[in-house]
C-alpha cells in the first residue's frame, strides 16, 4: 500500500478492530503520527457512521455523521464480517501483519474468532495488543463499557452540577477521550519495549481505571484524607476565585491559583485593601470564607463587560476568560495562530494537538467511507495461491 513516509510512527501497521470512541480515537492519533490503520468494519459499519444529527452534507461523500468524522481520519477502511470464515482469514492476517491491534470488544469477543491477544500472539510475537474495555478483564468482564454509565459509577457526575440538583455528565465523552489517551500512552511505552527486547505485550485499559486517575485531585481526596467531593456547581474545592463570575453583561471566567495572582486581581478591581484582611490574604482562607468575599468582587466586576475585563486582567497577570461556544474557541485558536482546523480530502476535521519540531504530525487520508479501501486491503492481504503442479 502506498503511504507517506511520514511521521514519527511511519512504518508501524495498525490493525483497528475498534469502533464508536475510545478506540478510534486512539487510532486516529496514530494515524496522524504516521502509522497506517486499516479499520476493519462489521457490514453495517461503525455504529458512529450512523449517529447523527449533526452531519456533513458532501456532494461526493453524502450525508455523513459528524461524530464519524471527528475521529476517523487518516485510516483505510475494510468491511469484515467476522462469522463468515474467508473473512476471518483476511483478519487473521491482518493481525499477523501487524505491528499493533486495537480493540474494544466486551472480554472474549475476539478470541471467538481466533482473534484474541493469546491466539494472535502465537504468530506475531511481536505484536502490541491494546484491549479497551469499560470495567476490565477480571470482574467487571461482563458489563457493556458506555461513557456515560462511566461518568454516572466513578463519582463524577456527584461532582458536576449545582449543590442543590441532579448530577450532570460532561458535555463530552471525557472518559472515552482519556481511555483512548491512556491506550495510545501504553502502545507507545510498548512499541518502545519491543525495540529493545522484540517483543510485544498486551496492554489493557478501562473505562473506570482512567476514570478514577482522569477525576486527578477529586479521586486522591478520598483515596489521602477521606474527604468525598460532592457538587459545587462551578466552584473550586481548593481555590477561590476560581469559576465563572457575573460582569455587565455576562460571565467570565477567573481562575486565580495563588496569592500573587490575588493581589493582582485586586490592585485591578481597586479593592487592595481585600489583601490585607486577614480572611483574604492566604488561598486557604480565601476558600474557606469565598461566602464573605465573592460580593466584595462581583460589586466591582458587574462595573464593566466581560470583553472589557478580560484584557485588563490578562495584562495584569490574572489567568480569565470569557465564556463563549465551542466556535468562538475555534476562532480563538485560530487568533492565536494555533491552525486548529485542517481540510483532508475536502473535509474539515481539527489538526493533531501535538506539535513535533523534527517529525510532524500528518493529515493525509480523509476519514473513509464504508469498505472504501477495502478491495486493495483485500489484494494486499490475501496472500498468492500456491502454484499448481502440472
């Protein structure tokens, strides 16, 4: 097959039997780092080929799920119904090929067809073998791993919304992203093992163990002092002010993280002498009496916008931000110089977020459409017949 040569990964085959997000999330950052991914589709494709609305109307793609295309790009695709037997040959040699297989079956899916790390292993020793699931191998092996059930078991959405009402999930699937993060992390300590040994390994991760290591300072107060976190709506456990805050016309973000950036915000809002109270001076205090000091700012702040804050904090050392859509952060990026988006076959999709100064990332295969390549896969993988004796 013919490929870039490009990227830090160029040269490393990557066999993506996963589907929906965690997976091919991790797939498309490889891809973006040069690997070649060939993703092996059921006949009726990746269940995100059809969730939608919203979706990307193309004259020559149709009509195609956005969620599809934001974590697809740069593989080839390959449509193969793992009962029927011929297509379980062009997978068994895929996964010999391979220098890497992702998957996200529920535990022993693959291994019924002969696909699992052992069985793979025993032809390809070399082979990184990357499982994700929602609650591992042991005993959670038999619970279906959806984002949302995730954040509902891990505690997070006890964290997420007003003190006084239901809990909320993420307006993301965070932990389908941080899972598909911990996977690409593990195959990359792998890769870097077999350089010096030949060997490959099976790396698993959950749902629930990136969970619990993604919640960060929420998990490690239970886990060091005993201290459950409960909602606090935007609120900050351990800083003040540090959540969004009403101005003239709307909010702004202030995320104050010492004492010095405290001072700051004073000296701006002309209230230093808020320094010198001693229920104020320190973050500690600060945050244990935010009751008494939050009016004290808001009177000042509601004096001018949100645009008109912003700049001013900002120059004076004090971290804000205006809180606007996913757009306007789009827009800011691309103020910024950060070129977030990159057009890939006429499709739009947001550039790798990882910058290298020696092997950049590569954008060069838009995301596929069903079994697009999946006649030269097939060519490529089945190998020739043996000649016939005459």
């Amino acid at each position: 097959m013919d490929d870039t040569g490009a990227g830090p990964l160029a040269g490393v085959l990557v066999a993506d039997f996963s589907r929906v997000l965690a997976g091919p999330y991790a797939t498309m950052l490889l891809a973006d780092l040069g690997a070649t991914v060939v993703k092996v589709e059921p006949p009726r494709g990746d269940d995100t080929r059809n969730w939608a609305p919203p979706v990307r109307i193309d004259a020559e793609r149709g009509d195609t799920s956005t969620y599809f295309l934001s974590v697809n790009r740069g593989k080839r695709s390959i449509v193969l119904d793992l009962t029927d037997a011929d297509d379980r040959v062009v997978a068994h040699e895929l996964a010999r090929r391979a220098d890497v297989v992702v998957e996200n079956f529920r535990t022993g899916g693959m291994e019924r067809f002969g696909l699992g790390y052992e069985q793979v292993a025993a032809t390809n020793p070399g082979v990184v073998y990357a499982s994700i699931t929602g609650f591992g191998s042991r005993g959670g092996a038999g619970l279906p791993g959806y984002d949302l059930v995730v954040q509902a078991v891990s505690g997070l959405m006890s964290t997420t919304g007003a003190p006084d009402g239901p809990g909320y999930r993420s307006g993301v699937a965070v932990f389908d992203v941080v899972a598909g993060l911990h996977a690409d992390l593990g195959i990359v300590a792998a890769l870097h093992h077999r350089t010096s040994t030949g060997l490959g390994q099976h790396v698993e991760v959950n749902l629930l163990s990136s969970a619990l290591s993604g919640m960060v300072n929420q998990t490690g107060a239970v886990v060091s002092a005993g201290v459950v976190p409960h909602r606090m709506g935007n609120a900050h456990p351990s800083l003040f002010p540090y959540e969004p805050v009403d101005t003239a016309d709307g909010q702004l973000v202030l995320a104050v993280g010492n004492d010095g950036q405290f001072a700051a915000l004073c000296r701006v809002l002309e209230v230093p002498e808020l320094v010198a109270d001693a229920r104020f001076t320190r973050n500690a205090d600060r945050t244990v009496h935010r009751e008494a000091l939050r009016p004290l700012l808001l009177q000042r702040l509601r004096t001018r916008t949100s645009a008109q804050w912003a700049p001013v904090l900002t120059a004076a050392g004090v971290p804000c931000g205006v809180v606007g859509t996913v757009a306007d952060g789009l827009a800011l990026a691309t103020e910024l110089g950060l070129d977030p988006v990159v057009e890939v076959g006429g499709v739009p999709t947001v550039r790798h977020p990882v910058t290298f100064s020696a092997t950049p990332a590569v954008h060069h295969l838009p995301p596929p459409n069903l079994d697009e390549h999946g006649a030269e896969l097939r060519a490529w993988l089945t190998p020739p017949a043996a000649p016939v004796d005459e």
